[in-house]
C-alpha cells in the first residue's frame, strides 16, 4: 500500500479537489462540510477497495479526542512517538502536512490554507428569493393636466432629468383659452384698480359720491379675486411664474403651448410619446423613476414568518441581496412591509425591502437572493464553515499544532450563518486552523485508516 496517502498520490487529490468544487456551484450555500467530506471519501473510494471498513474502532474516539500533551507523549507499537509515526498518527487525528501545500497570503497555488479562529459579529440570518421591482413611490406616469397634440419630446428614453425639467410640450386649445382668460383678467384687473383709484381720489376731494367709490372698489376686488383664479389654474395646469412671466413678453404664436415637466428627479424609463401625437390626461407619456431606492419583493415561506416577527412593526430588518449580474456585490436595504396575505399557490407571503441603489446596478426584473436579519448582531467566536467537518455526527476542525503537523480537534459548533459557524467550545480565538482544504486532511485520516484497515 504504498500509494494510499495522498502526498504519494496527487492524482488523487486532484480527484477529490475536483468532485468537491464539481458538486457544489454555490459553494457558500450548499457545500457543507458532510457533502465535502463525502466527496472526499468518494475520492478515495475511488481505487475500488471496500465501502466498509472506516468506521470508528472500539475506543478510537478517546484518542481523537487525547489532550496535545497526551498526543504529545503517546508511543505507537513502531517503538517510537505515535505522531511520527506515518503508519499511526491517524489514531491521535495527527495529518503531517508539507509546507509546499500551503496556500500563502492571497496566493491559490497549494491546497490548504490556514486562519485564525477570531470573534465576530454574526447575524442570524434567513434566506429567501426576490424580485427587483421599482419604487412605486418614487415613480410617476407622467401625463398632461389637459388634452393637447405633442409639440415637442425633450428627453429620450433613459435620460436622466432633475425635478421641474422640461420632458415635453403639447399644444393646447384649452390652454390657449385659459390664457386668454388669464390675460382678460389681467386686464380687467388692472383697469378697475385704475378707476377704483380715480373714483377714490375724487372721494377724497369731494367730488364723487361715497357709493362711487364702494362700487369701484368692490369691481377691483371682483376681478383681482377672477385674476388669482385664473393664474393659479394656468399653474395647475403646469405653467409656472416664470412661464407666464416669459409669455408676457412675447405674446403671439406659443399661446397654447404648454410644457410638462418632471415631478421629481429620476430616470425615463418608458417614452410613449411621438411628435403630432394628441394626449390627454391619463395618457401614458412617459415613465419616471428614481432609481436610487428600489423595491424587492421577498418571498416569506409560511413557516419562517415567525423569524419575521409577524411583520414589519417593531425594529427595521435589515437584509442584503445579491444579484448574479453583479456576484460579490452586497446592496443593503429593510424591510419596511409585510403582506397580511398569503400567496395560496405558492404558501408564500410577500415582504417587501426598500434597497439602496445608489449607483443604479440593479434593474427592475432581476431576481434576487435575500438575507434577511433576524437577529440583533452578537459577537462570537466563528471559524469558516469550510473548516469544520463532522464525521459520524461529531464536528471537529483541524488545527496547526508544531511544524508540519495538523491534529484533529473536536469541537461543538453553534449556529451556522453564511458563511461562518460560531464555536461555542473546543478552540480558542486566535487559533491557527486550516480554513481551506480541511477535507483533504480527513481523507488523508480516512485514507490511513483503511489502508490500514487492509493491511491488517
Ligand atoms: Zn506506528
């Protein structure tokens, strides 16, 4: 059995390193420890010996679990310390690993690599799947207050336009006789505050009857209050001050037309719009969002709505989505809706996220993964989830002990999160562990002991 350790054999690892990341696209979601461990094993299966045989012996799991001192001292039947022993080392969970496998600082040439165990902040997070959608209230169909034929189209679709910009004129009868309106009452304002000051100023001389001068100015007051009127439906109508203040001075031939602006800053997102094209209100002539914010509509399974609290009163719940256009990219939002319905087809309820967007990546449409917090963030200590293995239930991690040498430590894991499962005992912060890799080393144990299994 000369090439049952891996470090003879390459080709095997090869082997195992391959099926592991062949089985497991999302490695941060389902590559658990047992399905690496799994692929591992099925690697060194892979000569075709036996399935059996790598069961736990009698008593095997007192020495794994011996104390460094006790691993220290223990003698195998080879007249010697069992850690250096290459035939025994397995039994006290000692892997002898040559430094050329480490993987060093960033570097990906080797196979294992290694990190501290440290504290961090963890959040109990539930996963779900959602759909981008626009922010309904940051997102308007712009339309005209009266029915007109399209002038003029300002903005192309995608155009980014500030709040009060010009999208688009139409020209309109109707404007047309409310301005004429507007300026009869204008004039006609100005002409009964002309008299009402001359009849006053005959009052004051004497001259003109007190009756004169009530008269007068009760038709002042008539057609100031007809004027106000009349300039305050021209601004309803979208025409602001400086509007009519530029029309004063050119009169003639763009009476009628009016411009639509944008009601708030955003992104044209739909342009219906055609020059000669008559609309009215309700028309559909453009869509308007602000991008910034963005909805993500999440699908609650009914059996975690509880981690919900219910709903969304009480602290805001924060979540990170991600999108598989932009991978790594994390966009952080809360949930500020839960539905008080539920989807009968489905057994989902919708939760809705308002999420930042503020360099405009993500896209109304796109599907999305949610993390949703359900928890206030504790500080603990975590090792990543691709360090702890289990075999036959018990989860241990491997730990750097002196020079070469890797020795299996039992530990009890707490809860997983993401990508990190918290150690409520077994390691201490700040401990070297191999971090990447970890399966290699449990198949080398494997590995060991059914060759030696074999050689028996
Ligand atoms: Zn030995």
């Amino acid at each position: 059995m000369k090439t049952r350790r891996h470090r003879n054999n390459p080709l095997s690892i090869l082997a195992a390193v391959a099926i592991c990341l062949g089985g497991n696209n999302v490695i941060a979601d389902s590559c658990c420890p047992d399905e690496r461990a799994a692929a591992a094993q099925a690697a060194a299966n892979k000569g075709g010996d036996e399935h059996a045989g790598h069961g736990h012996g009698e008593g095997e799991e007192d020495t794994l679990s011996m104390s460094l001192d006790e691993i220290a001292t223990a003698r195998c039947e080879h007249e010697t310390e069992t850690y250096l022993c290459a035939e025994c080392r397995y039994e006290v969970g000692v892997v002898k690993v040559a430094a050329s496998l480490l993987k060093q600082g960033k570097s990906e040439d080797g196979l294992i690599r290694t990190g501290e165990a440290r504290r961090q902040a963890v959040t109990a997070t539930l996963q779900a799947t959602g759909e981008v959608r626009l922010n309904d209230n940051a997102t308007v169909h712009v339309t005209p207050r009266i029915p007109g034929v399209i002038e003029s189209v300002a903005v192309d679709i995608g155009a980014r336009v500030a709040k009060g910009d010009v999208l688009f004129t139409i020209n309109s009868t109707e404007l047309g006789k409310t301005l004429a309106e507007y300026q009869r009452s204008r004039a006609l304002a100005a002409l009964s505050k002309n008299t009402y000051e001359r009849e006053k100023q005959l009052f004051d001389q004497k001259v003109a009857s007190e009756q004169d001068m009530i008269e007068s100015q009760m038709s002042y007051e008539q057609h100031k209050t007809d004027l106000v009127a009349a300039e305050q439906t021209l601004h309803v109508l979208g025409l602001t001050e400086h509007d009519l203040a530029a029309r004063e001075k050119s009169h003639g031939p763009d009476i009628g037309t009016l411009p639509v602006r944008a009601p708030l800053s955003g992104t044209i997102l739909e342009r219906h719009a055609v020059v000669g094209e008559l609309v009215e209100p309700g028309s559909d002539v453009m869509l308007l969002a602000d991008m910034e914010t963005l909805w993500v509509w999440i699908d609650i399974y009914e059996q975690d709505l509880g981690l919900l609290g219910g709903g969304a009163k009480g602290r805001p719940m924060p979540v990170d989505i991600t999108v598989e256009a932009f991978p790594g990219r994390r966009f952080s939002g809360s949930i500020d809706h839960v539905a008080a319905v539920m989807d009968e087809r489905t057994r989902t309820v919708k939760a809705r996220a308002l999420v930042q967007n503020t360099e405009g990546l993500l896209r109304s449409g796109m599907f999305c993964r949610v993390n949703i917090a359900t928890d206030e963030a504790k500080d603990v200590l975590v090792v990543p989830l691709s360090a702890v293995l289990t075999d036959e239930g018990a989860e241990f991690v491997f730990k750097h002990w002196k020079d070469d040498y890797f020795v299996r430590r039992p530990i009890t894991a707490g809860r997983s999160f993401q990508d990190v499962v918290e150690v409520v005992a077994g390691i201490q912060a700040g401990e070297s562990i191999v971090t990447e890799g970890a399966f290699l080393l449990k198949s080398d144990v494997l590995r060991e002991k059914m060759g030696a299994g074999c050689a028996d």
